[in-house]
C-alpha cells in the first residue's frame, strides 16, 4: 500500500470513528485553492476542522507531528473560507487524528484542541 492508499484508508477508518462517537460528518477532502481540509464534522454547536494523519509505524515519529504550524494555518485559512460560503455562525474547533495502521495494529488518537486558530 503506498501512502496515498495508507492516507484515504485513514480517512475512511477516521470517519467511521467519528461516526462512532455520534459527530456528524459534513464534508470530507473540502479544497480552497491548494488547500484541503480532510473532514468537517459538527458536534452540537461547534464546527470541527479534522487533519488526519496516517502512517504504518511511529519509525519517523507520531503521525501527529506531520501537523506542522505551516499546516495549521493552512487549515485555518481553508476553514475560515469554508465558514465563510456556507454563511456559518459557530465555535470552531481544530482536532488532529493520528492513525498508525498496518496488518497487525489500527491504533487511532483523537487530539481534540490539538491547534487554535491563531495565523
């Protein structure tokens, strides 16, 4: 499985997670310009931006550490140009999903709060 497979099947397992812990998924791979945000989901009345990193082990590191400031405030702008079309007016939330999956682990931590939204 190259990394591409390895990440939408982390999206796929991200989602099916959430789903699970009863969020409603409102957009999955959202684009603004070269931007992409993985899934929106809502929670009450809070808006929850969703970077999902995947990797088969933790050699390089925990997948959550991909998550550098230059993503942050990528997902930040993606997410305040999502708001913005859809005329939203609701508390944002950052999470970070980290998924280590290979044929004898599927290990997922949820990090709510993982950034906020400072650019």
């Amino acid at each position: 499985m190259n990394h591409i497979e390895l990440g939408k099947q982390g999206e796929i397992i991200a989602k099916r997670f959430l789903k699970d812990q009863k969020m409603l998924i409102l957009d999955s791979n959202y684009r603004w310009k070269k931007q992409e945000i993985d899934l929106i989901a809502r929670e009450g009345d809070e808006l929850i931006i969703i970077e999902v990193k995947t990797r088969k082990h933790e050699s390089y590191g925990a997948p959550e550490n991909a998550v550098t400031r230059v993503k942050q405030r990528n997902l930040i702008k993606a997410a305040n140009a999502y708001i913005q079309e859809r005329q939203l007016d609701l508390d944002v939330r950052f999470d970070v999903i980290s998924i280590i999956h290979n044929a004898y682990e599927t290990r997922i931590d949820h990090i709510q709060n993982a950034f906020y939204p400072t650019l």
